[in-house]
C-alpha cells in the first residue's frame, strides 16, 4: 500500500512539475513576443531633435514610389480639401507644427514664393493650427500662391502620414516634413527634417517635380 501511494504522490509531483515548466515556457515565449513587438514600433518611430534634445513621431513618412494615402482637410474658409481634389498636379506638402513660429512662417513664405514659378503644381500647407489662425497669417503676410491646410478636426493626416510628434515640448503636433507627389499621387520624394527648428530643403524638394 506504502508503495502505491508513493508512486501515485511521484506522479502528482512530476505532473504539477510538467505544467510548472510549460506555463513558464508559455510566459518566457509571450515574453519573447512582446519584446519583439515592442521593438519593431520603435524602429518604426522617426528620431528627430528639437534645438537638439531627442523626440519622436508616431511613425514614419510614406516611402517614395508608394501611394499617397487619401485625406480630408479644412481650409481657411472651412470647407473641407482631400488630396483626390489635386489629382492630375504635382503636389508639395509642406508639413510643420505651427504657423505661429518662426521657421514654419519661413517655410509658408518660401513655398509660396516658389510656388507662382511652378507649372501644373500645387502647395499644401498643413499644420493643426485653427484655420482662423492661418487665414490671419495668410491677410498678415499676403500669402496667396499656397493653399493652407488644418489637421485639427482629428489629427488623422498625421497620424496617416507618421507625422505625428509622441513625446516633448511639442507632443501631437506634426513634424516638420516635406512630402512630394507627382501628377498620379505617387511619392516621388520626402524629407523629414532633422531638428525641428531647421528649415526644410526646398531646393531637393522642387528639383523633384
């Protein structure tokens, strides 16, 4: 009797000791999963710099030769732009935080200068600034070769386009980045601005249409 009961406490032992060992293993491979996952969002994440100090964006611009994602956009006067309104020109997305700084009022100004020499082209400027905001710019610094573009109903082109900033001073606000499309609304050229308080390679920008 001594003996079957030993036999069977063994067993009960050895089982209990099995499912230890396999929930371990369970925990070590989901482990193993989640670290990896963790990992490949964070490659994902574009690393730029704001006047040096590191900060991030939800991800990163479309790849050159992919399809431009559709998008919905308000303009000074509140009605609303997509991107399929442009098709058949080439298109420059000048992207930046806020027209209420210094480099980004730069970049309007510079864009829209170029923009009356440019042949079947359009500017999109796009920030999450209130499109009463820009319109003010817009009368202030009589920018009218550019259209000017808001993000702020719902953030979804920054987030489309990996636009969006993720931590910092300027958290969910957008990058400062210049995307091209030719007349089909394929991308054919982007630049995400290293620092933030760099202004953009307009040159690189314009030689690509």
């Amino acid at each position: 009797i001594y003996s079957v009961i030993m036999k069977d406490k063994n067993l009960f032992i050895a089982k209990h000791i099995y499912l230890a060992v396999l929930t371990t293993n369970v925990f070590i491979n989901n482990l193993i999963i989640l670290t990896f996952e963790f990992k490949l969002k964070l490659k994902k994440m574009a690393d730029i710099t704001l006047k040096g100090n590191p900060i991030n964006t939800i991800g990163n611009l479309p790849k050159v030769g992919s399809k431009a994602s559709e998008f919905s956009l308000k303009t000074v006067a509140l009605a609303t732009n997509s991107l399929s309104d442009f098709i058949g020109k080439n298109v420059v997305l000048n992207i930046f935080p806020s027209v209420d700084t210094g480099t980004c009022a730069t970049s309007v100004r510079e864009f829209n200068k170029q923009a009356a020499k440019l042949e079947n082209t359009v500017v999109l400027c796009i920030s999450k600034d209130l499109p009463f905001a820009q319109a003010r710019f817009c009368g202030a610094e009589g920018i009218e070769n550019v259209v000017m573009l808001s993000d702020f109903a719902n953030g979804s082109f920054g987030k489309d386009y990996g636009l969006e900033i993720t931590n910092g001073p300027l958290a969910n606000l957008h990058s400062r980045a210049v995307i091209v499309l030719d007349a089909k609304g394929k991308v054919i050229h982007t630049e995400q601005v290293s620092d933030i308080v760099d202004e953009p390679n307009y040159e690189a920008a314009l030689n690509a249409i």
